[in-house]
C-alpha cells in the first residue's frame, strides 16, 4: 500500500527545491536500484518496489537492512518518472563527498561550467567514470545532478564518480601545481597537444562556453579541430566535447 | 492567422506515421529555419513565423519564393513542440540524397544498427559533421531522422550530413572494398589500432549492441578501452562511443 503522503512526498522530489530542502532524491529502475543496494546502500532510506523485485533481492534487502514497501503496478506508475515504470524506486539521501581543492593535484579532473542540460551532465558523469576521472566540480549553477534525468542518464556512474558543487574561486586555482585545460573554439589542436595525466579540464555551458571567473585561469587553451569537410555545424555537443577531450588524454 | 487545418496538420506530424504519410517533417527555431533558408530552401513547403521574424528575413526569403504565414505568439505556442518557442517553424519536404553502396569507398561512413534514442541519433549526427563524415546509413529500425527530437539535436547538421536508411543486406557488403570498423566490448584498443581514413564504422543499438546480421561483416572490432580505475559503469553511451571512435579516425 502506498500511502498519499509518501505519494506526494516522492512527487515532490522531481523538484530541486524539495530535493534541497529534504537532501533526498530518486533512484529507480531494477538496475540503477540494485546497483544502488551495493554500491552505498547506507544511502537509501526506503525503497518501493513490486513483490516480485523484493522476492529476487530478498537476501540483499535482508542484509543491508533497508526499509523497503512493496507495492503494485498501478501504485508504482503514479511515482515513476520513467516512461515506462521498472520495478523499483527507491528514496536516496543525497551526498557529498570531502573535498579540498588540494585534492585535484595529482589526477585528472573536471570543471563544468554551468552545464544546463540533464542529459548532458549525466552522460558527462558516466564518461568521466568510464575514463577514471577523479573529481567532477560542478559550479554551483550547474544542472543539479541529483535530478530524475540526470540520474538516469549517469547510468550508476552516480554512485562512483566524486562530484561536488564547488565555485570557481573555493577552488583556489592560483595556489594549486595543477595545469588547467579549458575547451575554448580557437585552442590548441587537441590531438596534437602534449596531455598529462594531470589536470583540471574546464568544460564550458553549452550555449556561452567558459565563463570570464574562470577563463583567465586556463593556460591550456585546446580545440577539438573539425575536419576539413566540415558544413554546416559549428560546434560539439558538451558531453561529446567532454567525452572526446578524456578519451584523447587517455588514449595518449 | 493560423487556420485550424494548418494547426492540425502540423500538430500531426510530430507522429512518425504522418511525417511518412505527406513526406514532410517540422523544423523549429530561429537558428535552425535561418539556416533552412540558405541550405535548402527548396525543400521548405512553408514558413510559420511572427512578423518581427519576417522582417528580419525579408530579402532572403523574397529571394529564394518561399511561402511564408505570420502568425503570433500565441498561435506559434499552439504548434510549437519546443519548451520555449523560438519565432519561427517550417513545414518542410523530407530528402534522401541518391545512395549506392560503392559511395562508401574511399571515404569514412557510420552505419547505425538500430539506435533508438532520439538525442543519439541527432547528436551523432551533429558529431558526423564535425568530422566530416561522408555517409550516415541508418538501419530501417533506427529512429526516424525527422523526429522533431533528432532534428532539434542535429543543430543543423541535418541539412549537411548525407542520410540514408538501408537494410545490411542492401549494401553488399561483401562486394565492397571497404575496411568494416564495429565497436563491440571486446575488441582491438581503439587507440592501439591502425585506422584508415576509410571504412564504415558500424554502431549498435544501445542495449543490444551490433546485431548478428551485421556482426560477420566486421573484420576489425575496437573497443574503446576504459581506464583502470573504472568503478561502476559498464558501457558509454552510444553517441559518446560514436564520437570518440570518429574522433581518434581524424585525430590521428
């Protein structure tokens, strides 16, 4: 039996405001919701789910303790954000890992620089974890990654990539030993530019670009060039820019 | 004024069945009409916009004849599938350029096994631009390219890529002499591979991968590999494997 409260409850948290005020948000899907058990199952307060899901994770679901209600088709739909509602839905508490900007030295990381759309940063989190990315600093203007089309678009990476909310000038870049790589449209050619395995890579908005709190920053200018038969198009999907600049400094 | 018989007939292609039905398909927005206009006015079987819209335009579309309606705001809401509407929609004629498989000798061309996902496809395509692409041959099932979603994420680059939708066994492959590329997960390292600046690059449905009626065809598998602190994520999305893999064919 779903309740109307936990009903409204779960709606509301389709909404940033609600998701900030209760530090809570939404996992769902048989997938995304198992990982969730494994991966940082102290996270979850409750899931609701079909008999038949706490039946196949019974062992699991007994073991991490977790609250779970099970409810009915018909129950889950009104919940589900999903077109096509899966099984399971479960209320996490948001987090944050430490961070000190000290912290960048020594790896690679990213910047996004008032990243608007979902799709994007979530995509943007499950390449940075495919390419071992250590940190994601999002400025505090980015699409919140706690968001229903974020989430799903991370694909569990969510659970795995360090992501923080940080401003430009919390980050302290001046102090830091770090070079900062930004993709600007006149850098230097990607593929041939010298790449260390260090740095903080400064990804831009999707229409504006890097903004000028952190564009003086960047003594790494890079382009990805286009090639000469290129038409009409005049620049590259966020995520694809992004995915493409870690792919080459991985590659190298 | 909008008549009722405009509203409805736009309204209905935002359906695959009515875009196939009447051959025509919608484009939205400002950037994107403008563009139209110069790329291939032609096409266009008539412009829907606000009269501020109009006057911008008014010598280019006095140019190229094109049929233009002025409606306002509130009529360019009713049609508009876009969040915000940007003064401008047009009805326009679908195009497929004339394909013979033996075009795709000599240059680098993707074929996409089933992508489903329409902000895939219009992204991939938008990639394709970028680095100049010759052929995107889509398989029958791949999502509709005239889907209002592809066409918004093209960015333009609808108007530039050469778009075609083939069965595999149309292209002939066999016949051809053509190095065939297909990313699977177990394949050589993409980036320890030696790549022509020829081939098809084949894609596959994003849950299901490359499907068995073309998997034979492939003799050089690469896979794109992940770094090794890769934690949950088990596959990048289908767009972001596209472009890395286009990427790494040009950057080299």
């Amino acid at each position: 039996m779903l309740s109307k409260k936990n009903e409204q409850y779960i709606r509301s948290l389709s909404l940033k405001k609600f998701r900030q005020k209760y530090n809570n948000f939404i996992i769902e899907g048989d997938k995304m919701v198992s990982e969730l058990l494994v991966q940082v199952p102290n996270q979850i307060e409750r899931i609701f789910a079909l008999p038949s899901w706490t039946n196949q994770y019974d062992q699991k679901l007994k073991k991490t303790g977790v609250s779970v209600q099970e409810i009915n088709e018909r129950e889950l739909k009104k919940i589900s954000s999903l077109k096509t509602p899966n099984q399971a839905l479960a209320i996490v508490q948001q987090w944050e890992p430490d961070f000190q900007s000290t912290q960048l030295e020594g790896g690679l990381s990213l910047y996004l620089d008032g990243i608007q759309n979902p799709g994007n940063m979530g995509t943007i989190l499950r390449t940075a974890d495919w390419f071992g990315i250590d940190w994601v600093v999002c400025s505090p203007d980015s699409v919140d990654h706690f968001s229903p089309k974020v989430v799903q678009a991370t694909m569990g990476a969510l659970f795995s990539v360090k992501t923080v909310r940080r401003k430009v000038e919390d980050l302290t870049l001046k102090k830091l030993n770090l070079p900062i790589y930004g993709a600007i449209l006149k850098g230097e050619n990607l593929f041939r530019t010298t790449l260390k395995q260090e740095g903080l890579i400064v990804i831009g908005n999707e229409g504006q670009g890097i903004r000028s709190d952190i564009l003086p920053f960047v003594d790494h200018p890079i382009s990805i060039p286009a090639h000469h038969k290129v038409r009409g198009t005049e620049s590259l999907n966020a995520a694809i820019a992004t995915a493409i600049i870690c792919a080459t400094f991985r590659g190298k």
